[in-house]
C-alpha cells in the first residue's frame, strides 16, 4: 500500500474555516473583556466602545459563515458533506472511533470525510453558533442594523431562560464551550496527524492530505 496526496478541502473551505477560527478568537478575547475589563479603560471608556464594535462585527461574520458553511453542505460540487452529519450510521459506529482515539484498537473504519464524533462535535459547534446569536441578542440593550431592537425582539429568549442573568450565564458557559472544543480539536489534530502520518494538521492550510492508495 501506497501514500497520495489528495485534495480534502476546497479553498472556499479553508478561507471559511480560517474566518470562524479569527472571528470566534475574536469574541473570545472581546466577549471576556466586556464582561471583565482586564485592562486600561472600563464601562464607557473609548476601549469598551471598540470591544464591542469588534464583537458585533465578528459575530455577524461568525453568523455568515455559518450560513455559507451551510449552504457549501448543502450544495458545493466539492464541500457538499450533508449525509456526512445526516445519518444514523453515526451512532450505530461511535463504539469503532471511541475504541479508536482511547486507544483500544489499532484502527478504525473507512469514512468519508467525518467520523461520527467530529460529525457531532461539528454539529454542536453550529448549535452553538445559533444559541450565542440567540444569547447575545437578548442580552445587548440596543438595535441590531439600526432597526432591529433587541429587547423587544429577543426578550422571549431571557423570558425562557427565567432572566437576563440566567442568559449571561448561558453565554458565557458557550464561551468556554468553545474554548475546550478548540483545545481538544487542537490537540486530536496533532495525535491524528502524528499516528497516521497523513498530513492532516497541514491539510487545512494546503488542502491535500495523504491517503492510502489500495493497489
């Protein structure tokens, strides 16, 4: 058996998948800061007022690459990977990649481009997503576009959480959601790259990743 290089990702992948990386670094280190002055400024302060300037419009950009994500699922002559998430072989096989990534066996089953714990792992960062629209809406006490006031349209969401607090809290929680799943995708990249020397940390920078080539 033989290594290849084959193309993984498109480049309209990798450009949107390198923007969700800079755009949730982004409300992470904003999102914090508003909710924690570290530094030089406050409340009111010219800082605070870039902070959120830069937080809303990076998750606007987060918001549209969701969608763009989802329409290349859907419809990409090369992205579209839908039955990817849409199948219920994902649960059937999570026992074959869970032995897999602790460890228990030495290899796992072909699959197309996700496995069944990425594709759920990526289906919650979506959820996520929609939640921390949701969230932030409720809990900004201004418009969205300049037309679209947030405590009338979204109050039904601090209305199901039982109060504004409860929705602070549930964004924050999402935050730090998306910091641990940084860290594991960050560090299963590295484990996959270095056990089956196929590229993978480098294939989203190139778009080519080894694959065995069955003769």
């Amino acid at each position: 058996m033989e290594q290849e290089l084959k193309r993984e990702w498109s480049r309209g992948y990798i450009v949107e998948h390198w923007t969700r990386v800079l755009a949730v670094t982004v409300l992470v280190v904003t999102g914090f800061y508003i909710h924690w002055p570290f530094m030089a400024g406050g409340p009111g302060s010219f800082l605070m007022a870039n902070m959120r300037f830069l937080h809303f419009i990076f998750a606007y950009i987060l918001i549209l690459g969701l969608v763009i994500r989802l329409y290349m699922a859907g419809f990409s002559r090369f992205d579209a990977d839908w039955r990817d998430f849409l199948t219920l072989d994902n649960f059937t096989d999570l026992p074959d990649i869970i032995g897999y990534y602790l460890f228990l066996t030495k290899s796992h089953k072909e699959y197309r481009r996700y496995n069944p714990l990425q594709a759920f792992a990526y289906l919650a960062v979506a959820g996520c997503i929609v939640i921390m629209t949701l969230t932030g809406a409720a809990i900004y006490h201004g418009s969205l576009f300049g037309f679209i006031p947030c405590p009338a349209t979204f109050g039904w969401v601090n209305n199901l959480m039982g109060g504004e607090p409860n929705t602070r809290l549930l964004h924050l929680a999402v935050t730090w959601f998306f910091i641990i799943f940084t860290v594991i995708h960050v560090y299963m990249s590295f484990m996959i790259t270095a056990v089956n020397k196929d590229r993978s940390i480098t294939s989203i920078i190139t778009g080519y990743k080894l694959k065995t080539r069955h003769s």
